[in-house]
C-alpha cells in the first residue's frame, strides 16, 4: 500500500513510538506529584517544552500543551476575542479556506456578537498581505491565518501578516499544523503571536499539540479544573505523548531541509504527470505550496470512486479533508479559490512523505490516468463535455 495521505495523519516515527513507551513504561508518575515518580514526570515534561520551545523560536513559558491543532485553534482564538471584547473590540479577520477547528470557532463567536470578515484565498490559494492591512478596522482584535493550508498545501506570507499586525497592534494567530516540522517555522522572526500545532501531522501521536502564546497576551482556559499548564490548561499533561511529540519534532526539523528538496523532487514528477490528463487543474500555486503537497481536480470525475478505485489499486489518497469526506459537501476549499461545484466534486489530493519513491510517483500517476478514463467512460457528465452539450471549464 502506498500512503499518500499524511496530511491527514503520518505514521509515528520509531523513534517518537519508543519514546512513548518508554514512558508509559518506566515514567508513569503525575507530575504535579511532590515525590519521586512525580518529579521525573515533571522533568520529562519540561524537558520536552523546553525542546520544542527552541525548535520554533519560543521561551518555554510560551508553551502549553494541549490535545491536539483542533484544541489549540478553539483557546487561542477565544482567549484573543475575550481579551478583545475587554477593550470593546468585536471585529476578527480570518480567511475563506481555514481548517474547521477555526471556521466553526468563528462561527460561535459570532452569535456571541463578534463580526468576522474572511478574506478572499484567490485563484492561486494564497493571501495578500495588503488586503489583510485594508481589512484591519480599530475594533479589530484578532487576525487569523493559517500557515500552510491542509487541502491544497499553499503556503501562506505569515511573515509580512504578521509584520502589519504587529504594526497595528492587533493579535496574529496561525494554524501552523501542517507547516510545523515541514517549513521553516519561527515565532520572532515570522512575527507570530499564537500559533497552533499538532503531532500526529509530524509523525509524532495523536490526541497531543501545543499552543505558542507569546509572552505578555492572557490566555483563557477552554478546560477549567487542576493548576496544570500554569493554570491555563487543567487536566493531567500526557506525559508520553508530549515526550514524544518532542522527539518528533527535533527529528523531522533536523531533516526537514534534506526531506524537502526530496518531496518537492516527487511532488514535482506527480504534478508534471497527472497535469497530462485532459481537463485536470492543479488546485493551488505550483511554487509556494508544501513539499508533500500535491492537489488535483479532474472534470467529469466523482472524488468519491476515484478514492475507491485508487484504494483497489494500492493507494491511499484523500478528496479534500478528513472531515469532508463522507459529506457530499463539496470541500469549502476548492471553493474559496474559485472551484464551481461540479469540478471542485472531482478532486483528489496527495500528500506524500519521504517513504514514496520515483517508482511509487510513476505507479500513482498511471494508476490515475487508468481510473480517471475508466470512470469518464460512463460518466453523464463526461458525456456532456464530450458531445458538447457542457462546456469544458478547466
Ligand atoms: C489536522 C489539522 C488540524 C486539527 O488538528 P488535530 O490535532 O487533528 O485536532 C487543524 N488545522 C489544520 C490545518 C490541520 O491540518
């Protein structure tokens, strides 16, 4: 089987597994504990915030952990809306193709009495700084954009965002979970306020994150109860899972440069490719996209069988995300730069990892080609374009 979907989730490392183990095993005290089972925890703990602090630029105490990018999303646009709402500021900025875990939280801000503009993605996926500056208002309290998107991997200026931000004096969130561990990614020098990332999208676990809160901004808790994460986050810490998203993390950072230049190599052949196939469009920029990132809409073809067909032939892929798979929604997405329903319908994306090879890049691209055939053959839809009666739209 050849795994192709790591944005939705990645294999843990062995070494993120052992360490999780190991823990489980040998270091299973609470840490908020006085005695000695306790205090080793407490030492793994902070050891692991202190580690991963470094990796992306922070101090320790800018750290909490959390249970995951979802959780992370939900505090850190919350905690920024109340402080806002303190000072009489309800207005957020936010984007048309955020994850979920974001739209759904502005969402129910909203009925609270917030007002939320989403900014236009455009055609190429991708945010311009300037209108972010044009959208600013004096009762803005919280810019939110995510670092790289989870569907079609565009890679967001989250350095000149965060730059006019800063200059007016407005909270800067990014959902950095697909960019953490994959690009180059630091709080000071990329001027972020808070940022959400999550393990299991660097092959670490699932169920565990952190949130970046920089020093001087208030978080509020989503989860009230126990001191733990400085009183911000009550609950018993997953010690392992932290360890190991720690390992995880130093790991794939230290590899990440080496990594990328071999995914961008794959992405590149795929895309080349599955661009052979009539009346296919690559859904976001070519150039400022993840390394793993490869996304496709292909006319006259339902995402769902072509998912179907390629599982039968070895190949796990997705069509849009996790979430909007098994809803007959076509991805909000697609949509947002531009996609119309029909063609936003036949999307396939490919999220690839350093396990796949050349030959992998070559069986994936064929085995599209065959599927993609096979289903326009007795597609109605296909019928249409075919005789005329439709027009072509990519
Ligand atoms: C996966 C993902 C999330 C959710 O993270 P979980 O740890 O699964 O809750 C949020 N944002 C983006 C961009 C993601 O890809």
């Amino acid at each position: 089987m050849i795994y192709a979907d790591n944005a939705a989730t990645t294999k843990m490392s062995e070494a993120a597994v052992n360490i999780m183990t190991e823990v489980i095993r040998d270091n299973w005290g609470n840490p908020s504990s006085l005695y000695m089972h306790g205090q080793r925890a407490k030492e793994v703990l902070e050891k692991a915030r202190e580690d991963i602090a470094e990796l992306i630029g922070a101090s320790p105490r800018e750290i909490f952990f959390t249970s995951g990018g979802s959780e992370s999303d939900n505090q850190a646009i919350v905690s920024a809306a109340l402080l806002g709402r303190e000072k009489g500021k309800k207005h957020i900025i936010s984007t048309a193709f955020e994850h979920h875990a974001v739209l759904h939280t502005l969402e129910k801000l909203k009925k609270d009495g917030f007002e939320v503009t989403l900014l236009p993605v455009h055609e190429n996926g991708i945010i311009i700084p300037s209108e972010v500056e044009s959208a600013i208002r004096d009762d803005t309290c919280l810019v939110t954009v995510m670092h790289a998107n989870n569907e079609i991997g565009t890679v967001q200026p989250v350095r000149e965002i965060g730059e006019i931000c800063r200059r007016k004096n407005v909270i800067f969130h990014t959902d950095a979970v697909q960019a953490v561990a994959h690009i180059p990614v630091n709080v000071v020098s990329d001027n972020i306020d808070m940022m959400s990332a999550s393990a299991h999208k660097f092959h670490g676990p699932k169920g565990v994150g952190f949130l970046y809160v920089k020093k001087g901004i208030r978080l509020s808790n989503l989860i009230e109860g126990g001191a733990q994460e400085r009183g911000k986050r009550a609950g018993t810490e997953n010690v392992p899972g932290i360890a190991a998203m720690a390992r995880a993390l130093k790991d794939e950072c230290a590899v990440m440069e080496k990594n990328a230049a071999y995914l961008i190599k794959i992405r590149d052949r795929l895309i080349k490719g599955l661009s052979e196939i009539e009346h296919s469009a690559l859904n976001g920029d070519p150039v400022r996209r993840l390394p793993g990132n490869v996304n496709f809409c292909f006319e006259g073809i339902e995402g769902e069988a072509l998912l179907l067909l390629l599982d039968s032939k070895g190949i796990a892929a997705s069509s849009g995300s996790a979430c909007t798979s098994g809803s007959l929604d076509p991805s909000h997405v697609l949509l947002a730069i531009g996609r119309v329903h029909d063609v936003a319908h036949g999307s396939l994306r490919l999220s690839i990892g350093t396990d796949i090879t050349e030959e992998d890049a070559d069986y994936i691209i064929n085995s599209v080609k065959e599927v993609t055939a096979y289903l326009r053959g007795f597609s109605p839809v296909w019928r249409d374009l075919m005789t005329g009666k439709a027009e072509h739209i990519i």
